[in-house]
C-alpha cells in the first residue's frame, strides 16, 4: 500500500486520504511499512551502497559503463546518483508526512502512535545520516509544505547533525524495546541507539558513542554467532534491524552474485583482498571466486540468495547488527587512549571471525589501525561503510590517492544532481563539478 500525503486537490481514487491513513492502526502500519520498502529499494539501498565502495577502495568494476564510479569522476548529471538521492528525499517526505498526520491524529492507540512517531524519526534521521556523509551539505527538509520545500537551500552539515541526533534521541524515547512485528524488520528503541552510536562516533563524540554502544552491547538482546555463515539470516541473533523481504532474497544478493554462476560486475579491488589475515573464517565465507578474462576476483557473496529462497535460509536486508556496535566502542575506546578496551572489543569480533586475539599492550595509534582492519573486513559491502570511515578518520586523501593517481579533493563528496539543481536554483553545487 502506498500513501502520498502532498495532496493539495482531491485525491485520486487509488489513493487513500491521509486524514484516513492515520486514524486507523493497520493503515499507518501500511504506510510507514511503505517507507521501509523504499529504504531497501534499489537505488537507495542496494546501487548507492556499490557506488560507495567502488569511490572508496572496496570494491572495482569489470563493466566499462561503471569506471566513472572506481575512477572517482562522477558527473553531475550522473542518472543512479539522481535516482539514489530522489529515492532518500521520498523516505524522508514520507516521514515528515507521516509525523505531520499523528500530529492531528485521533483515531490511533497511544501505543500504535507512539511506536509510529519514533519509526518516521528514526527513519528521517537514517536517510540525512546517508546524505551527508555521500554529499555534504544537502536541504534539511522538515515538513511537507512545497512553500518551504520546492526551493530550499542546502544546510550545513552540522545543522543537519543536529537534527539528525535530535531526531533519535526523540525515537529512543517514543520505541519500545521489543518489536512490534516480532521479526525484527522495524525499529526499535535498540535501533535508534545504535544509529545514535553510529552517528557520534562519525562525529568525533567519542565518549557519547562509547555510552550509546554500551547501552546496545550491555542490553544482552543481541550477541555475535560463532560462526560468520549465518549472519544475514532472516532475524539473526545479531540483527538489530534489518528490512523485511518476502521471498527471502535481497536486491545485493542479486547485484553482487553472478546471474549464470560466471562473474559479477562488482569484484573486490585487490588491496581489499590483501587487508585479510590466512584465517579469516569471513573471507572464506562472505566472498566467492570467480575469472573473468583469464584473471580471478573475487566478490560478495554476504547475500546467498538470488531468487525466493527455502525455508530455513531466508535472509533480510541487514541495516544493523551488533558487530558494528563493538567496533565503534573499540575505535572510541582507542582515540580517548583506552588501548586495552578497544582491544577487547575487537577480539569480540576477532575469535568470531576465526582469529587469535590482539594482545592488550597496543599503543592508541596501533590500536586505532587495528580497528580500521577490523572493520574494513568486517562490514564491507554494507551501507557504504568503508566509504564514510575514510571520510571520520580523515584517511581518505592519503588511501585513495595512493591506489588512483588521478584522485581530487573535491571528489570527497558527491555532485549535486544537476536535474534537481535545474529544479531548485538554490540548490548550490560542491566545488570540482561546475
């Protein structure tokens, strides 16, 4: 079911009013499920991701049409970039929309509405988290109102920081701890904390991570499996959240596996290859060989499932799950000097992925290389990640410069796509693409 809330003339018949949707519970549940759908759809949550890593030093291409990506020479008329970042703005339309009809809403429970205010939070905060860290200064858009929207200018990111924090600490408050769902495929109060980790250790605010971390880790609701086989199984014991699909399979199932059992567009560059230790149970586990061209690559193989799967192997799409949370206690641990626990925190990960644990008498800076390694082959291929880590830890200059000579500052951040700025003349572009 799909609900648009920008109706400024009666609504068409095959939609329904949203003074309708959100004065009944199972239509709001539909509507905010909608937004999910989104989320996971394939630009916003599968294409973007791949663009990610191969701009960062992850992943490369063996599809000319692609080169532009790994080459870090997008241009800003690039159509998946238009399309990734048009798909964003639809799930934070639809969460402001949502936010807006509770507002007046009369017809829900207390519970149900609660539950649905701190979801569109969570969710509107999890798409400017995305944003910022691919374009920069982007429009901070808070309502549905085209008089404040149809021409808005870009907001720093700081400003988009703040509201981006403000917006889960007001979703912990309003989620309950458990899911409403029993599948965990929405968020939760969890969730909202652990994006709030992840959105500080971005920051820089290391002690405000180490908290919101600990509070996930300590909760005792999510624990690391033994094995890295079984990781993004439909509701995992890891999983924090992860997005609902019906037949089991997912859309980077499909991007990453080769369609005829041949090859993938999407290989690992080989300096990723060579970040992992002989024993790695995940490079066995979460990659597969294949040759092309007489050469042998290697690519993701997290996502097993390519078409509906049996029962028993259904995976999710993965959005959070609790190793990231002992890899940002680690790395914050290791910038306030706190070498030991970071280190601890790693071996968490460490003896999971098959690995003898790191003695404890690192120093900070051979701790916080240690974390870098841990988790650049921990959560690779999943939301960009090795992509906003070269942005926090300032490393991006001096990584990709060194694997692409051709590398320039100002490909830091994505172009503003030139068809929204032909829309929108406030619209300003990043410096390199004018």
């Amino acid at each position: 079911m799909s609900c648009k809330s920008l109706i400024t003339v009666d609504a068409p018949s095959d939609e329904i009013p949203a003074e309708t949707v959100y004065n009944n519970d199972a239509l709001a549940d539909a509507a905010v499920a909608d937004l999910y759908y989104t989320l996971a759809g394939y630009f916003a949550g599968n294409l973007l991701p791949v663009i990610n890593g191969m701009t960062a030093d992850e992943l490369t291409t063996i599809n000319g049409n692609y080169l532009r990506y790994v080459n870090n020479a997008i241009v800003p008329t690039d159509a998946p970039l238009l399309s990734s970042w048009r798909e964003i703005y639809k799930v934070i339309y639809g969460a402001n929309a949502m936010l807006e009809g509770l507002a007046t809403s009369t017809g829900l429970s207390t519970v149900k509405a609660r539950q649905l205010k701190g979801e569109a939070k969570f969710l509107r905060a999890f798409c400017y988290y995305y944003l910022v860290n691919c374009w920069g200064d982007v429009p901070l858009l808070t309502t549905t109102d085209l008089n404040h929207t149809a021409l808005a200018p870009r907001t720093a990111v700081d400003s988009v920081y703040k509201q981006i924090i403000s917006d889960l600490n007001y979703a912990s408050q309003l989620l309950p701890f458990y899911y409403s769902t029993g599948e965990k495929v929405r968020a939760n109060r969890w969730a909202a904390t652990a994006l709030l980790a992840r959105v500080y250790l971005q920051q820089g605010k290391w002690e405000d991570a180490i908290v919101q971390s600990s509070l996930v880790i300590n909760s005792g609701v999510y624990t690391p499996l033994i094995s890295p086989d079984s990781v993004f199984l439909r509701n995992s014991r890891p999983a924090i959240l992860q997005i609902w699909r019906s037949e089991g399979y997912t859309y980077p199932g499909q991007t990453f596996l080769p369609a005829n059992g041949s090859f993938s567009f999407y290989p690992f560059t080989g300096d990723f290859m060579q970040s992992f230790e002989a024993s790695d149970k995940r490079k066995d586990s979460w990659m597969r060989a294949f040759t092309y061209g007489g050469e042998t690559y290697y690519n993701s193989y997290k996502y097993r499932n390519r078409t509906a799967a049996a029962p028993g192997t259904e995976e999710y799409l993965m959005v959070l799950r609790i190793e990231e949370q002992y890899l940002i206690r680690a790395e914050a641990f290791a910038h306030l000097n706190n070498p030991r626990d970071a280190i601890n925190d790693l071996n968490v990960i460490r003896i999971r992925a098959g690995l003898q644990p790191l003695s404890d008498t690192v120093i900070r800076d051979s701790a916080l290389t240690l974390v870098e390694r841990e988790r650049r082959t921990e959560l690779f291929t999943e939301w960009g990640d090795r992509w906003f880590s070269l942005h926090r830890t300032g490393r991006l200059d001096e990584v990709i410069k060194a694997l692409k000579p051709g590398w320039k500052r100002t490909a830091a951040w994505y172009p503003i796509p030139q068809e929204e700025r032909n829309r929108n003349p406030n619209l300003t572009q990043n410096d390199g693409y004018q």
